[in-house]
C-alpha cells in the first residue's frame, strides 16, 4: 500500500500583496499526477489547507477540483483531511457529507468517533486505519478551573492532548483487531524539538498555554506519524516514522533556498519505508541583502540568468540610499523580475529605536510605522495631515485592489 503525506497547503496566501494562485495551482496539478502515476492508495492531508478562516472563493475552487479529480482517479481509495490552526473548523466540516461521498474523510475539529478512519481498497477490505486527529484547542481537551495556577493549565493542557492520542490510538486498535495493516496517526502541533525558520510564515501554536506536544504523547501503536504545522520537513526525536513533510512551496523569504517535499510511504504489512519526494519550484524567490553595489550586481546576475524570481531587497549600508527604490526598478527594467519587498534596515532601525526592544516591525501596523517615520526623519507638522491622508488612500487602494481579485 501506497501513502502520500503532504500538509499546509495554505491556499490563498499572498506574498506581500502578490497573490499566488499559480503556484498552488501548479503544484496541485503536479501532486495529482503524482497521485496518478505513483498509484497513491491514501492521500494525507495534514492540516492547513487554507491559509484564512475565510478563504477566497478562488483558493475554494482549486481545493474542491482537485479532491474532483482524485476522486476519479482509478487508486487513491481515500483522502484524509484535518483541519489546523489556519482552517476554520466549521467551514471544513460544512461539505463533509458530499466529500464522504467521493471518499474524502474531513475532520475539522474534535470528535473521538470521527478521528478513526478505515480506509478500504478497491475489494472493500481493510487496508490501513489512519487516526485524524485535528489541531486540537483549549476548549477541546480542558476545562478552566477557578485558582488554577499557569503551571496547572499546562499540565491539564498536555495531559489533554495525550490521553486524547491514547483514546484514539485505543480504538484503532480495536478496529484493526488481528488484521496485518498498519495504524497510522495525523495531527497538526508544534512537537517538541522542531524546528522553524524566520519568515516561514508559521503562526506561533500555544493550545491555552502549552506550546509544545511531546513526542511521549503520540501512541505506540502508531506505524506512522503524520504531522503538519511546520514549514521545514523533519523528523521527531530522530524517527524515520514521526516526520513533518512541511510545506509544499515557500511560504516566505526565509524558506526561499530550500528544497520542499511530499513524503511517500510504502507499507508491506505494517512496516513503513519513507520516501523523501521533491516537490518542483514552481515560483522562484531570492533575498538579497548589502549594500547598494552588492544589491546591484546580484539583480543584474539574475537579469543574465533571464530570471523570473521573486525578489527580496534588504539595504544594510550605514549611508542612507534615499533612491533605493528608484535604482532597484531600474536595475530590473525589462526583465521577468519583481520586486516584493524593499527593506532598508538603516532607516527600519533608526524607527525601531523608538520603540520596546521586544517589539518588532511585524508588530506594528503600516500606519504606525508611517507615522514613526515622519517623527524620526522630523517631518514639519504642517506638512504631516496631507502626507498621512495620501498614505492612507494608497494603502486603502492596495486592500480594494486585493478584495477584487479574491
């Protein structure tokens, strides 16, 4: 049997304003020839899907073609679906029963006797148990008690989260029974020891106060663990069988330069050997950061490669560049390129003097950091109301902009 695990999708996710419907197209074109040729049995779908709560009714068609078209295919017998912290609960469960139908098992939110999932080949015979267990939230696993210290929250918390796995992996036992075929777990958690990347986009994880699952929570009878949440494939506790597959394209700057995988699982009997599968660059990005003449070579070596990346600029001279902008577009006049992002870390930190030491630029609003702007660089109060009105109608243009293309 033939098992394909692949996590965060994040359908609808712009990079700096730039939608990228392409490349979650591409991909899914790809992940379903994938499906097809490779003669998936089990597709795994480990939690964010979506990137918003409310996705855009574009990032909805490209989800529900594509589970279409794996319903069609002559293997894959079942997808499994969970939902993570991104996905909202409600709207993943809202068409359930029609994707029942088409063998497609959502699981949303918690339900221990919706989480274990038989999944059958084409005789009707079971073939392996998966165990869906979704992003799970405070109010799933504890309830609040009066008094209650932080320190006996977090004890609640992680003693929630592992006597639900038990419960659940209790039951896949039960229903695999003396039959050969491997269990397999799903969960979306930021398991103890993983790692991130800055800009990875992934959203910090605290179910009530707990930040961190241990590895100790996930059942033993487990054959195979499928995690999603983090963006960088890994292993857990240095386990062939407990891995992250991470996400299929970047889904920042940071992950820019590394090489995205699908993770494919073939089980004789209940015995898993785990291939590492390259998912294809569908969309390149490229950070480049220095000075002005560091920056410049860099886009004109792209402008030779006939480059069609995405582009990070981050200016870290002590001199101030105030046409960085303007030599930057001019650099990459006539190319494929695009520039996403311009930082100019001199000015950024200058604006960041003003503010805690534990306060980032991510924190603040665009506003906010306008406004510190004009106090640093001592813009005249008379001049400031016209500045800040033009501001925010370019900034309220840019978000019509955004809404139209939904």
């Amino acid at each position: 049997m033939n098992v394909l695990h692949t996590s965060d999708w994040h359908l609808g996710r712009a990079l700096y304003g730039r939608r990228r419907y392409n490349e979650f197209a591409a991909f899914l074109e790809w992940l379903a020839a994938r499906v097809e040729n490779e003669q998936i049995d089990v597709l795994l779908i480990a939690g964010d899907v979506f990137d918003t709560t409310a996705p855009s009714n574009r990032a909805q068609e490209l989800y529900y073609s594509f589970l279409c078209r794996i319903a069609n295919t002559s293997t894959c017998h079942q997808v499994v679906v969970i939902g993570g912290n991104h996905d909202s609960p409600s709207f993943l469960n809202a068409p359930k029963a029609l994707l029942g139908a088409l063998n497609v098992h959502v699981v949303g939110a918690m339900d221990a006797d919706d989480e274990v999932v038989v999944c059958r080949n084409v005789a009707g015979d079971p073939e392996a148990i998966v165990c869906a267990v979704p992003y799970l939230r405070d109010r799933d696993i504890r309830q609040s008690e009066a008094g209650e210290s932080m320190d006996d929250k977090r004890a609640k918390l992680a003693e929630g989260v592992c006597a639900h796995y038990q419960q659940i992996g209790e039951r896949a036992e039960i229903a695999r029974g003396d039959l050969d075929i491997p269990i397999i777990g799903m969960g979306h958690c930021f398991v103890a020891g993983g790692t991130t990347l800055a800009d990875d986009g992934v959203r910090d994880l605290s179910v009530g106060s707990l930040d961190h699952v241990e590895a100790s929570a996930f059942p033993a009878c487990f054959d195979y663990l499928a995690l999603g949440h983090l963006h960088v494939p890994q292993k857990v506790a240095q386990s062939e069988t407990m891995r992250y597959c991470g996400s299929p394209i970047p889904m920042g700057f940071g992950e820019a330069n590394q090489q995205k995988l699908v993770l494919q699982i073939s089980f004789e009997g209940r015995t898993p050997d785990v291939a590492e599968i390259p998912v294809p660059c569908f969309q390149p990005l490229r950070r480049i950061a220095g000075g002005m003449e560091e920056i410049l070579e860099a886009l004109k070596q792209l402008k030779l490669e006939h480059s069609n990346a995405w582009v990070e600029v981050e200016y870290t001279d002590d001199d101030i560049a105030p046409d960085l902008r303007e030599q930057v577009e001019a650099a990459i006049e006539g190319t494929d390129l695009e520039i996403r992002r311009i930082k100019n870390k001199r000015v950024m930190d200058r604006v960041l003097q003003r503010i805690d030491t534990a306060e980032t630029l991510d924190d603040l609003e665009p506003a906010d950091v306008f406004s510190r702007c004009l106090e640093e660089y001592e813009i005249p109060d008379d001049q400031r109301a016209e500045l800040i009105a033009s501001y925010t109608e370019i900034l309220n243009t840019m978000q019509e902009a955004d809404l139209n293309e939904d």
